[in-house]
C-alpha cells in the first residue's frame, strides 16, 4: 500500500513514531550570530514550522568545529550556551508533536577562509587556485581523530539539549562528502583508497555517537546521490554501495539530496529516474527520505508514490511555514518569488533576507507582493 502524507511513520530500530511523513529540510537562512550562537528569530522560525505541523525537523547545518564554517550566520553546537538555546527547539517540537534534529557539518574544502582565518582542509591537499586561493590543506590522522571527536560530542551536546536525533551532512561537497569522493580523497592510509576506506571517517562516527548515546537517539545520513552543477566525482554507483556499508550500521535513515526528486539518473544510460535507482539501491534496508522539488501536496504524493518513506520540504517551506497544514487541508500555498515583506512578518531577519535574495527565484524585493 503506498503511504499517505499524513500517514504516521515508525522509526523502528529507535522505537520512535513521527505523526506524519512531512519533514523540513535543514535549510540555511544565516540568521545566527557571528560566534555561532543560534538568535531568537532562528528558534522562533522554526518554532512556526513545529507549529504548521511538519511532523519532523531538521535544523540548519550546524558547526561541530571550528574552521568549519561555511556561512555568516551558520549555527554551531560547540558551547554550553548554544545547547542551551537549542532546548528551545526541542521544546517548540515537543509543544506540537514533532521530533527535532540537528544537522551536522564541517565545510571541508568549502570552508569559508575568511569566516575561519585558515584555508579549508579535505582529505588530501590541493595548491591554491582559483577556487581555493589559499589551498586545501590535508587531514592528518589526528586531525581526523580530533574531528570524529567533535562530531560525536556534539551529538551529545544534542542529546543534552532535549533534541531527538543527528543528521550528518555527508553530501554537497562538505567534509564528509569530500572522503566519499574518489576525486577528492587520494589518501594512501585506511581513510582511503577503496569505498571502505573512504567511508571509515563517516561510519566511525556514527559508531561513536551509538556507543555514547541511547538507542532511541535518532541518526540520519545526507547524501547527494551524484555530481551535480561543477561538482565532479560523486558516482550514483559509489553513493549506492556506500548506502548498503551505512545500512548495516545503526543509523535510522537515509536522505538522499536529489536537486530534483524526478529527474533522470545522469548515469542511467537507459533514461531511468535518479528516484527509481536510488530506491532500488536502498532496498528497504533502512528508511528513505528524500528532498528536491517537494513542493505540494502531488509532489509528495508521487515521491511516496515511488517508494520513499519520507519527504523533506525544502524552499516552499521559506514562504508556508505552516506548508504541513495548509496541503492537509487543501488550501493554496504562497507560492515563490515570495515577498520580502511577507518573510519579514514570517520573522526572518535582513541578513537572512539578503542570502535568500541571491538564491534564483526565491525572493522578490517589491511594492506590491502576492500573499494568500
């Protein structure tokens, strides 16, 4: 039978229900402060998606370490008074019926030097370039020993904060994304060579936050199923076997990050969707979650259609907070370029406003805004 949107879902290795399939998406707004200190108006957005009835949500890729930081405005998990702020998270998700998790991330090769004071660091060194004028420098053993360490403790600091589970961002050319990657990972030693090793880093992390943490304490993976844009180097095939190493690990889910949930798989010489093969790949073995291009209630229809257990919502969200609600009861949804003034009154900040304006087509900065 395929599922419903509003069907319940049940994590159950975790023992874990969420009251229906709608998760938000961990979505970059950089309305934190400069240190990383998660602001009111942050906590309170997402305090109005708990309330529109996403029955799942992820918070914005967070900080595990410093040097890592990819944006101004990035939240972090690294100190006593952001756990802190972050009970309030688990609280607005508590308050509505709704998990809450965290994202995890360190930039790696994308690492901003100028919000870090360093060059990035990947897994092998680049020369400075264009891209990267000051280089890439390499991990050493300890630094990975160290960053492992910094993940698992702010899983902890999670679990402190009331919060429900982890999600570790392992796609979009980040750190974890840059080990996976054959292109990126030219190490001799057991953090790589073949897929085992270049997974060692990811997996040796999930296996640190399960021996410190308990059971129903929620662990996603993100990944992107393939190269995308002027990223090269992440193969359908490579993401497919890693996803089976990461099924016979303790984790709860797997989210693929699709750009677009129901295009074609660039790999498939036959034409067939990215969705299709991602599915078949997973096979079950551990819950599926998918982003891009949910938009509305059909393209959640059609994803679970496809075989997936759960459906993030990524951009729509910016404008419907409430997106849950509205496509449960069949209202229109504000649709986007969404209005300045309309985000304003849905509390995001003008540095916030400033970022979402140079994504394409996202925000309009006008006098007169549609608002529904």
């Amino acid at each position: 039978m395929i599922p419903m949107l509003n069907d319940e879902f049940h994590f159950v290795r975790a023992g874990q229900r969420l009251k229906n399939r709608a998760v938000l998406a961990p979505l970059t707004h950089n309305m934190s402060a400069d240190n990383g200190d998660p602001s009111r108006a942050e906590l309170d957005w997402l305090a109005r998606c708990a309330e529109g009835g996403f029955g799942l949500l992820i918070g914005a890729a967070t900080q595990v370490q410093p040097g890592g930081r990819c944006w101004p405005g990035q939240p972090a998990l690294m100190t006593d008074a952001q756990q802190s702020a972050f009970a309030k998270l688990a609280q607005s998700a508590e308050e509505n019926g709704a998990l809450a998790l965290l994202q995890l991330h360190h930039g790696g090769v994308r690492a901003q030097p100028d919000l870090n004071g360093t060059a990035p660091v990947g897994p092998s060194a680049m020369a400075p370039g264009i891209r990267y004028p000051l280089g890439v420098e390499a991990l050493t053993e300890a630094d990975i020993l160290r960053l492992i360490d910094s993940f698992v403790g702010a899983a902890e600091r999670a679990h402190g904060a009331g919060l429900h589970g982890i999600e570790l961002h392992a796609a979009h050319n980040f750190l974890l994304c840059n080990f996976l990657n054959p292109l990126l990972n030219q190490r001799e030693d057991g953090w790589g060579g073949n897929m085992a090793g270049r997974a060692r880093l990811l997996i040796a992390i999930v296996r640190g936050i399960r021996t410190r943490l308990p059971k129903r304490f929620l662990i996603g993976v993100r990944l992107s199923p393939e190269s995308y844009a002027h990223i090269e180097g992440i193969r359908l095939a490579n993401q497919l076997a890693l996803a089976e190493l990461l099924a016979e690990e303790e984790i709860d889910y797997l989210h693929f990050s699709m750009g677009d949930s129901f295009k074609m798989a660039n790999e498939d010489p036959d034409g067939g969707s990215l969705l299709a093969a991602v599915r078949a790949g997973v096979g079950g073995r551990v819950p599926l979650m998918v982003a891009g291009r949910i938009r509305d209630a059909e393209s959640a229809r059609l994803a679970l259609a496809g075989g997936v257990d759960l459906v993030a919502v990524g951009a729509a969200a910016i404008g419907n907070p409430d997106w849950m609600q509205r496509v449960s009861r069949a209202q229109p949804l504000r649709q986007p370029p969404f209005g300045a003034a309309l985000l304003t009154d849905l509390g995001f900040t003008d540095r916030a406003l400033d970022y979402l304006g140079s994504l394409p087509g996202l925000v309009v900065r006008a006098e007169c805004e549609e608002v529904l």
